[in-house]
C-alpha cells in the first residue's frame, strides 16, 4: 500500500516546505524507494500560467504540458524524475471540478458544501498519483501557513484522509520557525507552539516537526518543544539556514528525518542512503576553479524567483565544469544603443531570458546587437530567441521594421508570428504551446554537436514562432536554423557561425536540468563563456 506524508507550514510563509519536500524524497529515494511530490496551492487561479511571475515567480511547465508552481522544480532537480498535471493542484482547479460536477447533476440535487464535496475532490486528487502503482510514497505539500483561511478545506481533507487510512500509514511534517531574538540573544519556542496549537484545534497532531533557524537547537529546546508539542525528541528536526538548498539532503540525513519517517511509516530502512554522485556534485559546486561574470537580461529581475530554473541550470552547469557562474541581473528595459556598452561590460556571457509583452523588448534586442558585434557568449531563450531573430533581421538583413507581432502587429516585417492555431485563441489560461515536443538536429551544427543526437524532446511555452517565409533569407545571411519540429517545420534552434557561442532556443531547456542531469546547452553556454573569459 501506498504511504503518504503530508508537509504543512505554520508561523510564516517561504520557510522552505519545498526543499524540505525535496529533501527528504531524495532521502527516500537513495534509499531505493519509489517517491513522487504533489504541491496543493490555496490560491483560486485555476494555475499560475496567467500570474505575473512578480506575484509567484517563474511558471513552471512539466512535461505533459501543466503550467506549475515552481516548486515542482525544485522536485525535479532534485528526484530527476518528471512531475505531471497531478503533481500540482489549486484551489480553483479543486472547485472548477465541484461545480462542473454540480451542473452535470452528478450530485443528485444535493447541497453543495465545502465538507464533504470539496474536501472529497482534495481527496481524490491525494489519491490519484497513489493509486497507479508505481509509487512507494507519496508526499503531498500544502501550500499557505496553517490558520490561513485558504488552506483550512486542505486541513480538513487531511484530517479525514488520515482517519480512513488508518495508523501507520500516513505521518505529517509541520515545518516552522524557531526565531533568534536579538535582543534577548536566545531562540523562541513559542511561535512554533501556538503554530501547533492550532494544528491540533483543526484535529491534526504533526507527527514530526522541522524547525527552521539561524542558530542550532540545544536539548534543552528540543525538550522544551517535545513536551508542549506531543511529539518524541527524535521527531524534533533542526533545518538551519544552509550556505545551498543543495546542502539541505545531506542536513536532514545528519538529523536523520528519513529514519523517523521510515519508523513512523513502519517500513524497511532498505539500504543506507546511496548518496555518492550527490557528494560528488556539491564537491565540484563548493570548490570551483574557475568563475565566470554571466549577464541575465531580463524583465523581471528584480525578483530573482522568476528566472529560477535558469539561476539553478547555471548552478548544474558551473558545477559540471568546476566553475563558479555569477549571475549579474540587467534590467532589459534600461538598455538603450547608448549605455549597452557600459551594461554589458566586463560580462563572460550574456542570456537574453524568456519573457511576454513589449516592456524591455527593444533592450534585449540591444544587448544581442552588443554580444553578436562583440563575440561574446549569447544564449537566447524563447523570447531570447525571437529577440536574436528580429535584431538579426533588422540589422543584417536591412529589415528596419522586423519585428514581432506580438509587440507590433502591423510590422511590415513579421519574422516572428503567432501560429496559425493560436489565433482562434480567446482564453488565455493553459492555451499556449505548452510541453514537450519533438525537434530534429540538423547534422554539421552546433546544436548537434552539442546534444550529440539527432531526435530530442524539449518543453514549450509560447504563442509566437519564427516565421519561415523569411527562413531561406536568414539561412543565405548565415543565422543557421539547425532544429525543426519534425510535424509542423517550425524552427526550434537558431544558431550563428563563426561566432564563440551564439544560439537562441524557441523551447526552455533550463526546465530539464537537474543535479544528476545538467542540461548540455547550459554546460556549454558556461564552457564558452570560460573560454571568452580565459582569452580576456
């Protein structure tokens, strides 16, 4: 049977319930179970595809095309194991199905209610990814800070959940803060006592409790929380503040939380924890030999979250290549022909990030001017390489007016287009080109060098395409599309010869990188720019 661990949250928000989700399913994992993650979010939208990445950080897209909450990636990052449309589930997408339910008159003209309808739905989606067979445990993280008034139906079908499994076969992991008062130059219990508190009031007792801090636990504490939170010592685990979320497994092996959950779960501890390519990568990631200045020029920098499975492809790919890649955020809608120069300078590289709308369009393509002229490492990311398209069109091939018709849709010039099926398109939500699809490399380019095969798979999210009555004009120019969409001919890659690194990718590679898997355009994007660097 199936076990399930829930991770709650309490005191505050952004304590790290992912990475600790993360963390210990990597435990589980090297210890040679079958773990998946699901991520309950309390907000109404249906999913954050049609949130401003400023509200929630980046959307992240799985493989069957769900636009996601980031947290999935750090999922996948960590466990190397693909998430799907079950791994993350709203509020609104649990009462979308309820009403859609309630008009079909599936509940035979019954009261609709938040108990038991909705918590039902919350039920059936915990169940779904157990229910198939290929998972040993499921960990289910709920999104929020108990008390929320969002969260409280997700309490409650936990509650009922726990009860119909019966004893052993779930646990919950409260997550919460232990504060260091500065003034008082101690550690405080009592938030996290009141957190439980209120846990309890709603009918669930944690099973294990992980307390973030600055400053380590004395047994004093442990004791202290042990007693007025009804939990054993061993269950009080200590999550202080790591130098890389990446240092987090290796943390919670040290205060061995996989064994307590193991115990608790009445399972077999199997095998020690096979850890030894993790090791190896945080030994590459902490003792770099080299360090490279890469610029990420964006329109959302200045909430780093939004570009998070680029910053941790960089962190896969630096250590990959024993160097130490520092990100240098550039606001794309500051840079004009004038101060591109002094922007870019002293850059090893520049990613030009993905992005929609018309805000900072005309920098990004400024700063491709700027790397192209001056050869340095360029990688342009499906905005990034679109903007690649129409710089090039407008300044190699004498096309004034290129453009995209999503920022001028009576350009003279469209090099970019919408796709013919997106223009029937009137709901924004879930709509786009989303997920994975085929692309085919063209032998002979560096595209295929790189990826060192002809078929790859790689994940979407966009309206817009290269428009290919302009391809032949743009091959003759010597900007290479060296990947197609093998159903629909749609240019996927366009690269620039003669160039240290020049390549804009329609699809998000920094969606399939993980710690075990650095993605290979990443890995040599960094090798080129340590080479640029080398020569400086």
């Amino acid at each position: 049977m199936t076990k399930y661990i829930f991770v709650t949250g309490g005191v505050t928000s952004s304590l790290g319930k992912g990475i600790i989700s993360a963390s210990l399913a990597k435990l589980l994992q090297s210890r040679g179970y079958s773990v998946t993650i699901q991520k309950f979010d309390p907000y109404i939208n249906i999913d954050p595809g049609t949130l401003n990445p400023y509200e929630h950080g980046e959307c992240y897209v799985t493989e069957d095309g769900a636009e996601t909450d980031l947290d999935l990636g750090h999922y996948e990052r960590f466990l190397n194991t693909p998430t799907s449309k079950a791994n993350n589930i709203t509020t609104g997408r649990i009462y979308q199905n309820v009403i859609n339910k309630e008009r079909e008159g599936a509940f035979l003209g019954k009261t609709v209610q938040v108990v038991p309808h909705i918590t039902d739905e919350i039920k059936r989606n915990i169940r779904i990814l157990g229910e198939d067979g290929k998972y040993d445990i499921v960990i289910t993280e709920l999104g929020g800070t108990v008390g929320d008034i969002e969260s409280l139906p997700y309490i409650e079908a936990v509650r009922q959940f726990r009860w119909e499994i019966g004893s052993g076969n779930s646990l919950v992991i409260h997550l919460t803060l232990i504060p260091f008062l500065a003034a008082a130059g101690e550690l405080k219990t009592k938030p996290t006592q009141h957190s439980v508190k209120m846990l309890l009031e709603y009918g669930i007792q944690p099973d294990i409790l992980v307390c973030r801090t600055e400053h380590h636990l004395t047994m004093d504490i442990r004791k202290k929380i042990a007693l007025f939170c009804n939990v054993n010592i061993n269950a009080v685990i200590e999550s202080i503040d790591a130098s890389t979320i990446y240092d987090v497994p290796l943390l919670m092996l040290k205060e061995q939380l996989d064994k307590t959950v193991l115990t608790k779960l009445k399972l077999p501890h199997k095998t020690d924890p096979e850890l030894t390519n993790w090791k190896d990568f945080l030994g590459r990631l902490k003792n770099p030999t080299s360090e490279v200045k890469i610029g990420l020029v964006g329109k959302y920098v200045e909430l780093p979250d939004a570009y998070k499975s680029i910053i941790e492809s960089f962190i896969h790919a630096g250590a990959k290549n024993e160097c130490k890649v520092k990100v240098q955020y550039i606001p794309s809608e500051e840079l004009t022909p004038d101060n591109a120069i002094d922007k870019l300078q002293g850059l090893h590289g520049v990613l030009v990030a993905p992005g929609f709308g018309e805000r900072g369009f005309e920098g990004k393509i400024e700063a491709i001017r700027y790397v192209r002229e001056n050869n340095i490492p360029f990688f342009g990311i499906c905005l990034g390489m679109q903007c690649a398209v129409v710089e090039y069109g407008r300044n190699v091939l004498g096309l004034k007016d290129a453009s995209s018709t999503e920022m001028n849709p009576d350009t003279q010039s469209p090099v970019i287009a919408m796709m013919e099926e997106q223009k029937k398109v009137v709901n924004k939500g879930g709509t786009m080109r989303l997920g994975s699809y085929a692309c085919d490399l063209k032998k002979g380019t560096r595209a295929f060098a790189i990826y060192g095969q002809q078929h790859i798979t790689e994940r979407h999210r966009h309206r817009y395409e290269f428009n290919n009555d302009y391809l032949k004009q743009y091959e003759a120019a010597g900007l290479i599309p060296s990947g197609f969409n093998p159903e629909n001919n749609l240019v996927e890659i366009v690269e620039l010869k003669n160039h240290p690194f020049f390549v804009g990718a329609q699809f998000h590679p920094e969606l399939k990188s993980t710690v075990a898997n650095p993605h290979p355009l990443f890995i040599n994007f960094v090798a080129a720019s340590m080479a640029y660097a080398r020569k400086k």
